[in-house]
C-alpha cells in the first residue's frame, strides 16, 4: 500500500500571502482588515493595556514602599530614644529622689500658719541683736501661690553699715526662708555715721489643708 505524500509547503508563496494582508490596510477601520493584522492588533491592544496596568501597579506599589520606609525610620528613631530611656532608667530615678528630697528639706524649712508669729519674732530679734532700730515692721497682705503662701513685710531699720551686713547674714541663716528683696540704704544724718535700710523681707509658709482646697477649686473654676 503506497504511503500519501504530506502536501509541500512554498514558503515563497506563504510570505506572499502574509505580506499581502498588510498592504492597503485602511487605518480609519481595522474591522476590514485582513485576519492576521486585525489578531496582531489585538494582541498589541491587549498587551499595551497589560503594560500600563503593570506600570500604574508598581508606581502604587512604589509609593507603599516609601511609605513602609518611612514608617520604618520613624520607628528606628522612637525605638532608639525610648531605647536611650530605658537605659537611663534607673539615673533619673535617683536624680528624682534626689529632687524629693531637696523638696522635703525646703517644705521642712517653710513655717506653718501658726509658725509665723514665731518667724516675725525672729526677724525682728535678729535686727535688735544687731543693735538696729526698727522704725518700720509692717506685714502685707499675703499671697496665695499655687503651693505655697507669700508674706512681704516692708522693714526700715537705722544703724550702722555693719550692722545692717551682720543683720542680712542673719536673716540669710535663719531655719525658715526669708529673702530680702528691694534693698535701698541712705544716710540719716550728714557725718554719714547712721544709715537707714528700706527693703521688703519676704517669708514664706506652706498651705494647710483647707487653703490648698480652696486653691484647687479656684484653679479648677479658672479653667472652667
């Protein structure tokens, strides 16, 4: 039984087939063209689409990329100065018992209410064992801080240069805080031999429980 023989194929005459559907094609309308530059515009159509998709994909992919390194470098840095704290942890504990207890030696050295007779006396000794004379010891009005109360008191004491150095040393060293403030010194007479000091002596004493309620609610209702 003979054997068929496979048809040969020209390839001459099938580049000749193929170039001719590409020639005179009508760019207005595709629909007319021929089979295969219709199907390769499809597929370039299609492929120019995926593309674009592509690119449009990465560019959002792109900008999370940014945005997560960003995000990672804010990170490093929080983790770095909360790792900085952590380390010195234990430093500001005893720099803050330290500030505790500097703020329990100066609470211990502000007079209660009841107490501040007692420091007027003191002032007022420690000018007469200077042999000063007081010609003004005049207590203010007191001033209600947020922690604390101020009493000013205007003083005018005469005597000597010495005297009245010796009496602010002393007023410096007493137990309770006192500051002398608006200093001014003149002369009483014309030898020079007798001066006379102005100046406000400020005390100071901490609140008892009902003044720092009270103090509470007028900060509460300022705010309001």
């Amino acid at each position: 039984m003979a054997k068929k023989q496979a048809p040969k194929i020209d390839a001459a005459v099938l580049l000749e087939k193929l170039q001719r559907q590409f020639r005179n094609l009508d760019t207005k309308d595709p629909s007319l063209w021929p089979p295969l530059p219709r199907y390769l515009l499809c597929i370039f159509i299609a492929v120019g689409v995926a593309v674009a998709l592509w690119f449009v994909k990465l560019t959002d992919y792109e900008a999370e990329l940014q945005a997560e390194r960003s995000k990672e470098l804010a990170l490093r840095d929080d983790y770095k100065k909360k790792l900085l704290k952590a380390v010195s942890l234990d430093l500001l504990k005893k720099q803050r018992e330290q500030i505790q207890q500097y703020v329990i030696q100066l609470e211990k050295q502000l007079p209660s209410k009841a107490e501040m007779a007692a420091l007027l006396s003191d002032i007022n000794q420690a000018g007469l064992g200077r042999s000063l004379q007081f010609e003004l010891f005049r207590p203010g009005q007191i001033v209600v801080r947020e922690y604390y109360a101020e009493l000013p008191i205007a003083v005018r004491v005469t005597g000597k240069y010495h005297d009245m150095g010796s009496f602010a040393a002393d007023i410096a060293h007493l137990s309770r805080i006192v500051t002398l403030n608006d200093i001014a010194v003149s002369t009483k007479d014309k030898t020079g031999s007798s001066l006379t000091m102005d100046a406000t002596a400020r005390t100071f004493r901490y609140l008892d429980t009902e003044e720092v309620q009270a103090q509470r609610k007028a900060t509460s209702g300022a705010k309001k």
